[in-house]
C-alpha cells in the first residue's frame, strides 16, 4: 500500500515538474515549486515507513518547517 502511494506520488511531481517548467503564467510556476516541495515532505514520510525508520517523519516535519 505504501509503495503503492509513494510510486503515484512520484508519478504527480512528475506532473507537477512539467507545469513548473511549462507554466503559462509566473503564478502557477511558484504554486508548482510549492507544491514540489509539499510532496517532498510526504515521500520522506513515506520512505521512512518503507524501510521501517519511522524517525524519518521527524525529518520530513523538520524539512517542512
């Protein structure tokens, strides 16, 4: 299940990289960069839960904050 999630969330920051690059407008450029950097947070929760390290949630909060 969780490799599951963490393969379709990889697959949406590849979508997400795509309109970051090919934004019509500034403004949704910035919103995909924000939202790369969301999605970052979940797959390091996500990893840490893969390999059994669930310390790695702490890190994912730390890289939010």
């Amino acid at each position: 299940m969780f490799a599951a999630s963490f393969f379709l969330v990889l697959v949406a920051m590849g979508v997400v990289l795509i309109r970051a690059v090919r934004g019509p407008t500034t403004y949704d450029r910035i919103l995909a960069v924000n939202v790369c950097g969301t999605m970052t947070v979940i797959l390091i929760a996500l990893a840490g839960f893969l390999v059994g390290r669930p310390a790695f949630l702490d890190l994912s909060l730390v890289y939010a904050l």
